[in-house]
C-alpha cells in the first residue's frame, strides 16, 4: 500500500488556514477555541501571524473527534490528513535528553 506524500509546511499552514476559517464561521465552534487561547475575534488576524499559532489550530482540531471529523468531512480530508498536518507544523521532535 503506498503511503500518501508528506505534507509540505506551505500545505500544512494552508490547511491550519482553512481550519481556522471553519471555527470562525460558527460561534459554537470559535467560542471555545477563544476560551482555550484566550484571543478575542478582533485578535485572530494578528494573531494568526503569529508562529505557532496554526499548530494550536490544528491542536484544538484534533483534541475533538467530532470537531475533527466534521471538519475533515467538510474538506472530503481523512483525519490523519490534519494530523499529518499538524506534525509538520510541529516540526521533527526535539531529540531526547536525560
């Protein structure tokens, strides 16, 4: 079975973009985002620019199965898809030190 393509981080921070539109567009969505960040909806532009901001995006996203889902299924995306996106937002993991 060959494995999809990595996402590239330009693909990853699209999709993150896309997902944060999708909050945005519905108050029962972005409230909570809002709550968890501690943004108000005049500061998600700024904020946005902002590095790591769409990892917490995408953080929120996958931290909810039915958020996840819904999402995914409005983009006709697999789940592992905003999951992959996420990791390359994330970069490669820090190396272990004890």
């Amino acid at each position: 079975m060959a494995m999809p393509h990595p996402i590239t981080s330009e693909e990853a921070q699209t999709l993150a973009l896309k997902a944060l539109a999708f909050l945005a567009s519905e108050p029962e969505r972005l409230e909570p985002f809002l709550a968890v960040t501690g943004l108000g909806p005049a500061t998600l532009r700024s904020a946005a620019q902002e590095p790591g901001f769409l990892l917490g995006v995408l953080d929120h996203l996958c931290a909810s199965d039915s958020l996840l889902l819904e999402f995914a299924g409005n983009l006709h995306l697999k789940p592992e898809m905003v999951a992959q996106a996420r990791e390359t937002l994330a970069g490669p993991p820090e190396a272990y030190e004890p």
